[in-house]
C-alpha cells in the first residue's frame, strides 16, 4: 500500500553493493555500498540511471 506520498516503502532498507574483485583486500573490504533505498520507486529511480562508470565496470553489482 502506498503511504500519503504517492511512494510504496520497503518495510526495511535495502543497499545495492559493488564487489571490486581487483582489489587485494579481504572481502569485506572489497564491498562497496553504491546505494541505499528505502521505497520502491527510490530503487527504480537509481536502477534506471545507474551511472555509466558503474555499468561498464567489470566489477559485478549486487
């Protein structure tokens, strides 16, 4: 259900991480938070316009 907003929250955050498997440093090291939202459309409104650095990263995105 959406809130007086017009946005449909998420009942947690949720983050989208960048793995840079390049780097030597341990795993947890390696983990880069690109982004975190807490409603449906804050999702598709980064997913939609990821910058292109991201995209044509050979780094994969979780």
């Amino acid at each position: 259900m959406a809130d007086t907003e017009g946005t449909h929250p998420l009942h947690t955050a949720w983050s989208i991480w960048e793995l840079c498997e390049m780097s030597k440093e341990n795993y947890a090291n390696k983990l880069h938070n690109l982004y975190m939202f807490k409603a449906v459309e804050d999702f598709w409104g980064y997913w939609n316009n990821l910058p292109s650095q991201v995209l044509n990263a050979s780094s994969p995105i979780y």
